[in-house]
C-alpha cells in the first residue's frame, strides 16, 4: 500500500514538474530574447537542465504498467472486498434501524409510566 502511495504521489508531481519545466524554459526564452549576459545565460540553462531531470527522475521511477491479467485479478479482489463491505454496511444500516425502534418505542413508554407514578402518589 505505501509503495502504492509513492507511485502516486511520483504521478501526480509530473505534471508539475512539466508545468514548471515549461515555465523555466519558456521565462528563459523570453529573457534570453530581450537581454544576453553570458553570466545569465549560464544560471538559467542550469536552471532548466536542472527541473529537466527532475522530471526524468519522477518518468524513471513511475512503476512499469501491470500486465492486463493481473490488473484483471486485482479488480475481482477490489470489488469482492467492495461486495464485502457494502454487505457489512446493510446490516449495519439494518441493526441501526432495529435499535432506533426499539429506542423509539422506550421513549414512548417513559412519559406513561411517569403519568402512573405521578397517579400512584397523589
């Protein structure tokens, strides 16, 4: 589970790192278009060099896809477990029913009882 957890926290920063990828590059563009120092030049090809292989970095590390049998296996697994737990949910929701009545019904019988004893003392 926690590996599966990593895989996709690694899918969901690709698209920003994309989206800072492009972002440098295209700030990059637009400075070195407008302004040349050699200086500048170098820090800001760093700069995209850099988030370049981070996102190759986050590409690598993406889990290779599963083999369509397997990935077939694990739905059935999935959905039994759902199959399971939505059982489990039914009769919960049953039993809750059941008690509010049976609740319901002690409730009712208070105020009566009080109105006897309250007969009985006077």
């Amino acid at each position: 589970m926690l590996q599966e957890l990593s895989h996709m926290d690694r899918i969901t920063q690709l698209p920003d790192g994309t989206q800072q990828l492009l972002t440098i590059m295209s700030r990059t563009i637009t400075y070195l278009a407008r302004q040349f120092h050699p200086m500048n030049k170098k820090e800001l090809v760093t700069d995209v060099i850099v988030k370049a292989k981070q996102v190759e970095y986050l590409i690598k590390s993406l889990p290779e896809p599963e083999r369509e049998e397997e990935q077939a296996k694990r739905l059935r697994a999935l959905d039994e477990e759902m199959t399971v737990a939505n059982d489990a949910y039914i009769q919960a929701v049953a039993r809750s029913k059941d008690l509010h009545v049976q609740i319901t019904d002690v409730l009712r019988l208070i105020p009566e009882t009080d109105t006897g004893l309250v007969d009985m003392l006077h």
